[in-house]
C-alpha cells in the first residue's frame, strides 16, 4: 500500500510537470504568434508608407511633366 501511495504521488508529480511545461509551451506558443502578428502588422504598415511614397512622388513626376507640357505649349 505505501508503495502504490508512493507510486501515485509520483505519478501526480509527474502530471504536474508535464502540465507545467505545457503550459510554458503554450505561452511560449503565444508570445511568438503575438510577435508574428505584431511582424506582420509592421510589414504591412511599411508597404503601405512605402505605397504612399511611391503615389507622392508619381504625382509630383507627373505635375512636372504635365509643367513642362505646357510650357512647350506655350
């Protein structure tokens, strides 16, 4: 009987520790998605300054070109 409650506490422990570390892997788990999401995020927000510094300087490239069209016109 002593060593069956033994065995037991030791299985219990056992349980314990696993559920510890899974729980610190599932955390884990989460913080890294969280910092993929927050990766993606930023990516997202530099295409789109980067779109927007592409559309500024088109529009400036075509108000000059459309300057010098009417220059030549005139």
């Amino acid at each position: 009987r002593v060593a069956a409650e033994r065995v037991a506490a030791q299985w219990a422990a056992a349980e314990w520790v696993a559920s510890e570390r899974v729980a610190a892997e599932w955390a884990a788990a989460e913080r890294v998605a969280a910092e993929w999401a927050a990766a993606q995020w930023a990516a997202v927000e530099l295409v789109a300054a980067e779109r927007a510094v592409a559309e500024r300087v088109a529009a400036e490239w075509a108000a000059a070109q459309w300057a010098a069209a009417e220059r030549v016109a005139a």
